[in-house]
C-alpha cells in the first residue's frame, strides 16, 4: 500500500485525505441509521389499535417507547391531536392541524439522517477526477523524458506511466463505495419518508373517519 502511495506523488495526498472521508462518513451515517431504525410497523399497528378503542393517552404513551423519525413524526400529530380534542375542536379543523403539524416535523426529524451524505457524493465526483489529473500530468512527465533522450528511454517512459496510472485506479477505488454507500443510505432515507407519509394518512384517516363516527 506504501509502494503506491509514494509511487502516485503528490496527487494521492488529497486522494488519501477522500478516503479517510469516505470512511468517516459512511461509519457515522451507518450508526445513525441503526439508532434511528425501529419497528415502524409493530409500532403504527399497536398505536392504531388503541386509538380504535378509543385509548388516545395510551396511544401516545406507546408510541413514546419507539424511537426514529417515524415514531417522533407520530407523537407529534397524536400529541396535537389530543391538545385540540381538549380545547373541543371540530374534526375537519383538528385534521388540518394534525396533518400539517406532522409534515411539518417531518423534515426536522429526517435532516440529522441525511447530514453529511453529501460529502459521500462530492467525494464520489472528486476522487476520479484527481486521479485522471494525476495520470495526465505524470504521462506529461513521462513524455518530456522521452523527448529530452532522444526516444531512447521509451523502458523508463512506460514505468512512469504505469506509475501515473496508479493515482487513477486510487480516484476510482475511493469513488465506487463512496457512491455505493450514498445510494444504500439514500435508500433508506426514502424508506423513512414513505413510512412518515403513510404515518400522516393513517392519522388523518383516523381523524376523518373513525374519530368522527363516535
């Protein structure tokens, strides 16, 4: 690994300092994503549930023991709908409300998720090309040393480009999981956002339909 750091020069400075950020990036996101993964799922049905019997304290309390930007986007608009039943609010007003209270929040929930995932594209954009940077300037290099022996040297020419080539092989190995990971990440970004937009029509359902039957 030192052989080709030292053989790409000066390039596989800043190439080196993209892994490292590539690297840190993806661990952090990676522990973000754990901590803010939870069973969505089990946790609207079991919310569900209770709101049909009518048991909305217990509903908060349960959504309470989840944690991720789903459940925090549900407590909001159950928390909002309880504070507006208790001031005696109409349903079609209490809907509006909760409906605009939850994709409001929604997007405070989901920011510390896609913090710092740019920097896993911008590290997939720049990585190839410093590399390509590194490979011409040293083809350059190797070029001049043809002309300036007389196309003797054409051996030594050839190990200097083999040498250039190196910085672009570096660029593309740090580009590829750096842009791999972004789009798994991405992935589960979208997967949140879906689950919050079901979240909020579940709720307003509720409001609408099963709230306003009792």
């Amino acid at each position: 690994m030192l052989y080709y750091l030292f053989k790409g020069k000066w390039l596989m400075g800043p190439l080196l300092a993209c892994s490292i950020i590539a690297i840190a990036v993806i661990i952090d996101r990676i522990r973000a994503f754990r901590l803010a993964d939870s069973d969505s799922f089990k946790m609207r049905r079991s919310v569900s549930t209770l709101l049909d019997n009518h048991k909305l304290d217990e509903a908060i309390d349960e959504c309470g023991k989840y944690h991720g930007p789903v459940a925090a986007v549900m407590l909001a608009g159950l928390d909002k709908l309880r504070r507006l039943s208790k001031l005696g609010r109409n349903n079609a007003e209490i809907e509006i409300s909760v409906s605009k209270t939850m994709e409001d929040y929604a997007p405070h929930v989901l920011e510390p998720l896609e913090k710092r995932l740019n920097l896993l594209t911008l590290v997939g954009m720049i990585s190839p090309l410093l590399g390509m940077t590194g490979t011409v300037t040293g083809m350059i290099g190797s070029f001049r040393a043809i002309s300036e022996a007389g196309g003797s040297q054409t051996s030594a020419a050839a190990v200097g480009i083999s040498e250039a080539l190196i910085t672009t092989a570096a660029g593309l190995l740090i580009a590829l999981p750096a842009l791999v990971a972004h789009n798994l990440l991405a992935r589960r970004m979208d997967k949140f956002t879906l689950e919050i937009e079901e979240t909020v029509i579940e709720l307003n359902d509720y409001v609408s339909l099963k709230r306003g039957a009792e």
